[in-house]
C-alpha cells in the first residue's frame, strides 16, 4: 500500500459541496413549510377563545361570513345587509348545494347580533355552518 506523503506546496481544501446541499434543503423545507399569507392576521376579529377541540368537515365550497364588533356584515370580504346576506347564501345554495359557511365574529359582538346572522344563514337553507373560534393557536 502506498502511503501519498503531502507537500508544503499542496494547501488542505475543504469541500463545501455537502454543506450547500444541505443549506438549499433547509431554504426550500422553510419555504414549504412558511404560510405567506394569512388571510386571518389581516382581519380585525378577536375570536372568541374555547376550550378543547374543534373540527371542521371541509366543504366542497365555504363562504365567509365576518360580523364586526360595529354590527357590519361581510360575506368573502364584500359588505353585505343582512337582507344580502340572506339573499346571496340563498342564490349561492342554488348554484352549489354543497356549499358551506364560516362565521367569524368578533367575541365582542352582542348575542343577538350573531343569532341574527345565524337566523339569517340558516333561512337560507345551507346546513354547513360552522362558527369560527381560537384553539390552540389555530383559527377554526
């Protein structure tokens, strides 16, 4: 076996191939992993919080309905009466049957207010509802 002896004139490198590699993996797992919008930081709801845990069945379809510490209405961002509200449920169920519905309210909002907005779902005929609270650091 031939032993290579090194010379003073040969400078030890270092192989930073494994290291990029690795650096580009952990970029593109943080990437993935990273949401870059979160379209709840952008409202201006402070669910109420519970305890325990809440599922929700996906829907082939889900509006959005968000009632504001102010009393307004929106359905997927657009202001909206209740009357509209109602109205636009109504004509969304007969498009899609399967649609369901979201409602975020502020955990200011007045009890009434929000069996209002619920009345107001539910007469438009979709089953779907779910209500939006805090758990466990996920909005749902």
């Amino acid at each position: 076996m031939a032993i290579k002896i090194a010379s003073s004139d040969e400078l030890p490198t270092i192989n930073m191939t494994p290291m990029i590699d690795v650096v580009f993996l952990l970029i593109i797992y943080f990437m993935v992993g990273t949401k870059f919008t979160d379209p709840e930081s952008q409202l201006q709801l402070n669910l109420p919080r519970v305890q325990g845990s809440a599922s929700t069945d996906p829907a082939a379809q889900r509006r959005w309905v968000n009632v504001y510490r102010n009393g307004t209405l929106t359905v997927d961002g657009q202001p909206v009466s209740l009357a509209q509200l109602q109205q636009t449920l109504r004509s969304d169920k007969s498009i899609n049957p399967q649609i369901g519905v979201v409602v975020r309210g502020d955990g200011q909002v007045t009890h009434q207010w929000m069996m209002q907005v619920m009345n107001a779902v539910s007469e438009s005929g979709i089953d779907a509802v779910r209500m939006a609270v805090v758990n466990g650091g996920s909005n749902y």
